[in-house]
C-alpha cells in the first residue's frame, strides 16, 4: 500500500452499524479509527475477537480459529466503510467543511452514544444530515479476491483492518487490504468488485 495521511476518526460500533448495512453476528468491524481522503482514498478499522464470539464454538472445539472467509469478510467491510466515508466527507465539503470538522462531529456523536459524563447535546449535527445520503449509496458485488493468510487468528485479540481504494475504472474497483493482529500481518492482498447502483440495502441508514 501507498502512506496515506490518516486522521484520527474513531468511534465505536453504534456508529458503525450507522456506516455499513451488516449486522450482528456477521458484523465483522467494531470500531472504526481513522480515514485518509484523496484519489486513494483509505480507512483504518478494528475488532475484538473474544472466546464468546459463536463462531469458536464450532471452529473448533478444543482449538478455536478464526475462518479465513471472516477475515476476508472483516477486509470487505472495511473497504466498504472507504466508500462510505468518501461519500460523507463530499457531503461536508459541499458545505465548505474539512475533514477536521467531520471528526470532531463523529467524536461528539460517539460522545452521545457512548454517554460520556458532561456531554451537552448540542442539536443536530450536520453528520446525522449526511447519514442520509448513505440511502442511495452503490453496493459493491465482489468479483475478485487475492489474499494470503499468513498465520491463525485466536480469541482475545485485536484485529486491525486497513483498506484502500487502488483502481476505479468504470464500475469496476479494487482494494488493497490487510489485517494485522499486535503489528503483524495475518493477511495481506487484493480486493476487486463491481459496483451497482440502485440496489438499496436495508438498515444502511
């Protein structure tokens, strides 16, 4: 991957049920961290995997693993959340606001949900007016995946997820994506997928 210039974005998982349409228990990203905008534009993502996640239960018994397909899943948001973001951050800068300000209304929203001792609801944000905008957001259909799992992921860490946009051409775009547990790669590669408009996904705002 290229550096990107990341600003801090993070909150936790009320918020980013509010970015991406999937839910428990296939909610592969917890929190969110950071975002880099540009031409490549990236996002940072984490989740804590416990031994009460359902999945050990039964992958497998006596030596619980994490499922390559839940990683390349957790990626997959991850890159979805690039897109996401991307198209938040447009709505603010129509208005003639920066990055900085879209992070400091996703910490006083985080504030909100997390009940933060002394918070002040100070009105609507301007970020609960762009969540609409997520309501017409393209979906993207997966149509490559490339990845190397490079050692086995257990319970009682931290997944750390990084996407970013590489290619767009058309309808067609590809990721390069990792995940890293304690600053090591687990997996590292390439994601390619279509995008398609008009295909609205419930919950998605």
């Amino acid at each position: 991957m290229s550096q990107p210039v990341f600003t801090p974005l993070a909150c936790g998982s009320a918020i980013v049920q509010r970015l991406l349409p999937q839910r428990p228990p296939f909610l592969m990203v917890d929190r969110l961290v950071a975002f880099a905008p540009g031409d490549r534009p990236c996002a940072r993502a984490s989740r804590y995997l416990t031994a009460n996640d359902p999945v050990f239960g039964g992958h497998f018994p006596g030596l619980p693993l994490l499922p390559g397909a839940l990683l390349l899943e957790g990626v997959g948001q991850t890159a979805s959340l690039v897109f996401t973001l991307a198209a938040i951050l447009d709505a603010y800068e129509e208005r003639d606001l920066d990055l900085a300000r879209l992070a400091d209304d996703f910490k006083l929203l985080d504030d909100a949900y997390s009940l933060k001792p002394g918070f002040r609801d100070p009105g609507k944000p301007l970020l609960v007016d762009a969540f609409s905008r997520l309501e017409s957001m393209p979906v993207g259909v997966a149509g490559g995946v490339r990845l190397k799992f490079l050692r086995a992921v257990t319970p009682g860490c931290r997944l750390d997820y990084e996407a970013q946009l590489t290619h767009r051409l058309g309808e067609q775009v590809r990721f390069a994506v990792q995940a890293s547990v304690d600053g090591e790669l687990v997996v590292e590669g390439s994601l390619a997928a279509a995008i398609v408009e008009g295909l609205p996904l419930p919950g998605r705002a």
